[in-house]
C-alpha cells in the first residue's frame, strides 16, 4: 500500500511539476526568441493559429516524453492497472471539469477574463498564463495546459504496451479495456482542445489561405452603453427646443427594446421625451449609491433593475421574444421572421407593424474586389449555392466566401424574405458565419483582404454606425445604395424600419408615443440620426 501511495505521488509529481516547468521553460524560450520570426510578414491569426498549434504539439510531445519515461523507469509500479492509471488520469479530468465550469460560467466564450483562474489550478504555469493572457492568445495557454496531462498520459499508455510486449517475464497485469479507455479519453482531450481553440484555428487557416486584412482592431460590435440615453458625450441627436410630448412618470412610460442599428434613433426619442427618466437617472448617479453602480453601468442597455430597464437593447431576436412575452412594449426593428409571426399568432395576438422611417439592406465586399455590382438573379445564385466563383459574375478566380447571419436576425430575416424570395439558402459554414451587426462586417475584413468574401448589413448601421472604409458597397441591378436611393425608392433592396407593438396592448401611452414619432419632431430626430424619414 506504501509503495502505491508513493508511486501514485510521483506520478503526480511529474504530471504537475515536471510538465508545466519543461513546457513553460521550451514555450517562453520560443516566444521570446521566435516571435519576431514568426510574425514577421504574417497577420495576426495567423501568429495566434501558430502559437496555438505550437502549445498544442509542443505541451503534447513533451508531456508525452515524461510520461512514457516515467513509466519506463518508475520504481514500485502497483500490480493492479487501476491504481497505476488513475494517477495518470487525474489530472485530465481535473482539468476538464475546471474547463467545464468555466465554459458555463462564460457561455463558451473563451475570451473571457474568467479564464485567467485557470492560471491558480496550477501556479508552476503562472508565467506562461501571464505572457499568454497579457498578449491575448489564452486559448494558446488552455490548449498547452491540458495537452501536457494528455500527453503525458499518452506516452505512459504507449510505454505500457511496450512493456507488455518485451518484458513478458516481469511485465505488470494489463488490461486491455483500460488501455483502450484511456485511449479513448486521450483521443477525446485532443478533440476537445481543438474544439476550445476552433476560432483561432478557423481564422488563422482563412488569413492564410485569403490574405491578411488591411483593417485594424476598431471594427467590432458597437459599444452601445457608451450612446445609451441621458449619458454624456453620448452623440445622440436632439431638437432645439422641448418635445410636445413629455413623460414624467416613470410607471407609465412605455418600455422600449430594438435592434442595434435603431438603437440611436429611439435612443435619441429616450432623451427628448422621457424627461422624469433622465432626471431619475442625473439624481441618482449624483448620489453615487454602490448598489446601483453595475446597474447605472449597464443602464438604458442591459440593465435588469427598475427603472434602468424602461429602455433595453437586445437585439432583433430577443426583442421580438420579450415582445411577445410582454416583457416590453415598442421594439424598434425589421419585420418579423416566419417563426415570430407563426408564434405571436399561437399566442392568439398580432404584431402591428407601424412604419417609421426608411432604410437600405446593402451588400458589401472588400474595397479591392473588382466586382462593382450584383443584379437580383446573381445575389440569390450566390446565396443558394449555385454560383461559388466571384469569376461567374464578372470578377477574378477565386471562390466566394458568402457570409450570413443567424436565424431571425432582422438582416438574414430580411435576407430570407425580401432578397431570396423563398429561395432556399446554403447552410452557414463555420467560415462564413456572424453574429452580431458588427462582426458581420469585421469577418468580411477580418477574412483578410479578402477579396472574394460577400456580406449583408443594413446602410445606416455599416456607413454610420461603424464607418468601415475597407469596405465598398455593391449597386443591385445597377443601383448604388445612397440616402438618395433610398429616399426616391429606386434601390432595390430600400426596407421599412418599424416600430412594432402587440394587438392586445392597449395602454394609452403607447399610442401616444408611436404617434409622436411619426410626428415633425419625431421623423426630424430619424433624419437627424441618419435614417431617411418618412415622406410628409
């Protein structure tokens, strides 16, 4: 039983010590000596898909090394199989709960800061962690972490085997099950740890084989809270004199949501007519109360408390739900998708759809693609699949990388309704695939000059919002998608941006509010913001 106990503790040991000193010894070495060379006239993702395969190969092979010597050369191996694999199983599955839990916690985000804890698991690779988080490459770290315990478990299964062959005469008992288990839970680490790093591999593989982007690290997701209502410096538009309609009482002013491109126009409403809201939100910020402070934060956005949340931006999806849910009472956004109006009709209620301005749905690509225009029949070829070479409608040869957006967005339920007709779409690739309003644009770009990749957004959001030079906008049919376009209706794709209530919502301010919107003051603050307001 000693002898177990202490064969147990050094296999541990090595797992522990040995491991993470030689891997953050070799690692640090090379990131040091090397990073020069290797980033030398490559993007970004390219140098993190390098780093990353190397904290995956090298953390591998030298854990690998250790633990088929250890196994090779340990002293007092137990006769039974079980109590000399567990120790070699341990810290894999230690590791991947630790993952687990920070995989729920973070949503699956793994640019969370949360993942800096997995440093504490085990502080032998807290330089490394350092290094890696500081630089922003810690999905390098999480790979390099649980590839060495994997490795090492490699290596002493391998060693295991070989023994088994060539000291038949001292060999220790096998098990052929347990072999292959731990064959398996290697195999599965393996594509696990791919799995963690899959947007650092897919990305680093399309630089390589598309071209590094010209854009730089701005274009991301808008910063909503830093336009949020009643904030200052917020840019918002305003009117030169006081609203005839004003709200004082914060229980009677409708609740609003939307999608991100609107967000500024009713953003901009919040202001001129909430008036008791603003004055809630400067009196109480004034006071400084720490209880509020995360809320006060988020207010106007994301905020969960009464009354920061009169006033929420949740996106086009999750608007409509809480519409529905009654969770709001005005969304701001594009027409519903087939399965929201499907849905508000199993509720036994209806959407009332009330125009408030217009807008453009556009269709983008790198500014160095030569291709300056699409007609209707080439966008839907494109997007069903049916034309994959830019070369097929007039531009170079190289394949189309054709993003879309995901299911019920206001742009891909446009997409769908306004663009394809009731054409079917390709299925997303992992390759092509946005979330939010921003990243559609950023991945056009971040596909690195990637002159053969396609996207969708809307006008305002993609020339105001975000301000994207690198990108060109393609005319449909001929037309170029200009306020002029839009507002004369010879655009093709010109849309209705709507302010949307329920049937069964009868409150009076509701009403109220969506008639002041179309009013003069109202349809002066949509031009204000950029929007094309309704004709008079």
């Amino acid at each position: 039983m000693a002898s177990s106990k202490r064969y147990i503790f050094k296999t541990l040991l090595n797992q522990m010590m040995t491991v993470p000193i030689l891997f953050t010894t070799f690692y640090l070495l090379l990131f040091f000596s090397g990073l020069n060379f290797i980033s030398e006239g490559r993007g970004d993702d390219t140098v993190y898909l390098i780093y990353v395969l190397l904290a995956f190969i090298g953390s591998f092979l030298i854990g690998g090394i250790v633990g088929f010597l250890h196994s090779r050369f340990a002293q007092n191996k137990p006769e039974s199989p079980k109590a000399r694999y567990f120790s070699a199983v341990f810290p894999i599955l230690y590791t991947l709960i630790f993952i687990m839990m920070l995989l729920m916690i973070t949503q699956g985000n793994i640019h969370s800061s949360w993942w800096s804890w997995t440093v504490v698991k085990n502080p032998l690779y807290f330089p490394l962690g350092f290094v890696l988080f500081m630089w922003g490459n810690q999905a390098a770290f999480i790979v390099g972490d649980l590839m060495g315990y994997i490795g090492f478990a490699a290596g002493f299964l391998l060693e295991e085997i070989f023994s088994k062959k060539s000291r038949k005469a001292e060999a220790v008992p096998q098990r052929k099950g347990i072999n292959i288990g731990l064959a398996v839970l290697c195999l599965s680490g393996v594509l696990f740890s791919g799995g963690l790093a899959k947007d650092v591999l897919a990305n680093g593989w399309i630089e390589i084989r598309y071209g590094e982007s010209t854009l730089g690290s701005e274009l991301t997701e808008f910063d909503l809270i830093s336009i949020a209502p009643f904030k200052e410096n917020n840019g918002l538009a305003h009117l030169d004199q006081a609203t005839s309609l004003q709200f004082t009482e914060l229980e009677t002013m409708p609740r609003l949501d939307g999608a991100t491109a609107v967000y500024p126009v009713y953003g901009a409403f919040v202001e001129a007519v909430y008036k008791g809201l603003g004055e809630y939100y400067r009196e109480s910020a004034r006071e400084n109360d720490l209880k509020w402070e995360k809320d006060f934060e988020l207010a106007f956005v994301q905020s969960e408390e009464f009354p920061l949340n009169i006033v929420q931006c949740s996106k086009t999806n999750r608007a409509y739900e809480r519409l529905m849910a009654g969770e709001t009472d005005i969304i701001f956004v594009a027409e519903p998708s087939q399965a929201h109006r499907e849905q508000i009709k199993a509720q036994g209620d209806e959407f009332v759809l009330t125009p408030i301005a217009s807008e453009a749905f556009v269709f983008f690509t790198n500014a160095e693609n030569p291709v300056e225009s699409l007609t209707l029949q080439q966008i839907q070829g494109i997007y069903a699949g049916e034309i994959k070479n830019w070369k097929e409608v007039g531009g170079a040869n190289r394949k189309i990388l054709a993003f879309q957006r995901p299911e019920n967005s206001g742009s891909q339920t446009v997409m769908q309704n306004r663009v394809m007709q009731g054409q079917t779409m390709v299925e997303p690739t992992r390759e092509s695939y946005a979330g939010g309003m921003g990243e559609i644009i950023s991945r056009v770009a971040d596909y690195k000059n990637a002159k053969n990749s396609l996207g969708y957004s809307f006008l305002y959001y993609s020339s105001e919002m975000v301000k994207n030079n690198q990108i060109k906008y393609l005319a449909v049919d001929g037309v170029l998608p200009t306020p002029e376009t839009v507002r004369n209706a010879t655009y093709p794709f010109t849309v209705p941006v709507y302010a949307v209530t329920l049937k069964s919502n009868t409150q009076e301010n509701v009403g109220r509010f969506i008639q002041w919107v179309l009013s003069e003051e109202g349809q002066s603050l949509i031009e204000k913001t950029g929007y094309i307001p309704l004709e008079p």
